[in-house]
C-alpha cells in the first residue's frame, strides 16, 4: 500500500509542480510585459512639436511659458502667483482648504492649470484638448465651521475645457475663456 500510495503521490505530485513552476516562470514575465506600442505613422508630425502657452487674465494674472512635447503627449502647466491684495489667510478648518492654493505661510494665494493635449494629423493640424483651471482669493468671508465662526478665504474658481483645432506652423491661436482669460497657443516643429 505504501509503495503504490507514493507512486501515485509522486505522479500526482509532477504535474502539480510542473505546473506551479511554469506558472511561477510565466508570472514575472507576465507582471512587468509592456503594453505593445503601434507606430503608425513615421512622418514629421511624429516628432516633438514646441508650443507655447500665454494666459491673460484680469482675475488670475498674466503667464507665459514654452515647451517641447509629441503628438498624443498631455502636458501640465501650473503657475501660482500672489494676488494684487496679497495673500489671504486660510486655516484647515476651511471648507475645501485642501484644494485651495496656499503659500508657505498658509495663506490662499492665485493659481492658474492647463492641461494640454495635442493630437497632430500628418496635415499637420492639431487637435487640442485644454483643460483651464484657476483660482483667485477676494479677501475673507465669515463661515461657520464646527459651531464657531472663522474667517475663510472668499475666492474666485474656474473650471473649463476646451477643444479647438490649429496649426503646427508657428501662428497663434487665442482662445477666449467664459471668465474674459484669454489663453494664446503657439505650435511649431
């Protein structure tokens, strides 16, 4: 009993190893193995595209700023500026404190985000996507938080994307934002 007992242990054992080990040797290949990547397209529009991007905004400042990215690529700019009346002091008892723009000293100050995202045809025209986010303190407002009242940052917020077409060969093309912003974008290869 013994003898044939660990003779069929011992086959049943194979291939349950066999197994177990070809999953182990296919499970780090598998873990790390990179989405496969699609060239479909060698021509120029391929390449890294310079844009530039120039906000100007009564509300949330003025700010300019160049870079290099390819077709398809998403790019983040973010400037943070002290508003004309200066800062505005914020404490963590605020609502929403944590998305506010505050400085070293805890103090609310403007914010401007965009979110770029060109996709170039082999025309060479681009389509954008532009994600405009900005945020600006207008002295302080009396709220009520926990049964007392504090006084809190009272600020100016604006959310908006934007899709728009242009070309890759250096011209501008000025968007105007439901705020009255204004962002420029210029694209050159």
């Amino acid at each position: 009993m013994s003898k044939s007992m660990r003779i069929s242990l011992s086959l049943c054992a194979v291939p349950v190893a066999a197994s177990f080990v070809c999953a182990l040797a296919a499970l780090p290949a598998a873990s790390f193995a990179a989405t496969p990547i699609t060239v479909t397209s060698k021509a120029a529009t391929d390449g890294p595209i310079r844009y530039t991007v120039k906000v100007t905004s009564k509300q949330f400042g003025n700010a300019q700023e160049t870079r290099t990215i390819r077709s398809g690529e998403t790019d983040d700019f973010t400037w943070k500026t002290v508003p004309p009346g200066g800062a505005v002091p914020a404490t963590s008892e605020c609502p929403s404190y944590a998305s506010l723009p505050i400085d070293s000293n805890g103090a609310m100050i403007r914010q401007t985000q965009i979110r770029f995202a060109p996709v170039v045809a082999k025309d060479g025209m681009a389509t954008v996507q532009m994600n405009f986010q900005a945020q600006t303190p207008h002295g302080t407002k009396d709220v009520t938080s926990a049964g007392k009242t504090i006084k809190c940052p009272n600020y100016t917020a604006v959310s908006q994307v934007v899709r728009f077409t242009m070309p890759t060969n250096g011209s501008t093309k000025t968007i105007t934002l439901s705020d009255g912003s204004q962002v420029a974008v210029s694209a050159k290869r």
